[in-house]
C-alpha cells in the first residue's frame, strides 16, 4: 500500500490515523513500550492469519488489508483494547 494513501485514511470508530503493519518486516528488538504495542498487534495478525494490517493511535483497532484493499468497515474491525 502507498503511503499517500494511508496517510488520508482514518480508523472508522475513532477518526484516528492509520498506521501499516506488516508482519513479514516485523522482528522484535527490544522491550520498550513500542515494541510491547508491535507484539499485541503479531499476536493478533498471528490468531488471526493476518499478514498485514492497519491500527489507530490509540492500538485499540485493527483493520485487515487484503489483496491490498484496506478493510475499513467497522464490522471487519478487530477490537484489540487500549494499552496505553
């Protein structure tokens, strides 16, 4: 997906920006806060036979993206909590 693109969507439950995870470039590194984040959104793309998704600022949404369509209707949102 482009970046130009992903930078107009919005998470449709809370307005908030979209940010892409892709689970092929992802490695942990270390263990601070945003390394926590990126391990919750693994585990749930993992559980999920996700390979890439979406999620708003608040980590509180995923949103799948297939055969590079972003899947940004609220009832294929995967609630994932706040862990901020």
């Amino acid at each position: 997906m482009k970046s130009e693109i992903i930078s107009i969507l919005r998470c449709p439950h809370t307005g908030e920006e979209l940010t892409l995870f892709l689970l092929k470039d992802y490695k942990n590194r270390q263990n601070n806060n945003l390394e926590n984040k990126l391990n919750i959104i693994k585990k749930h793309c993992v559980l999920n036979q996700l390979s890439k998704v979406l999620y708003n600022s608040s980590l509180t949404f995923l949103y799948p993206v297939i055969d590079e369509i972003p899947m940004l209707d609220p009832s294929k949102a995967i609630p994932i909590g706040s862990n901020s």
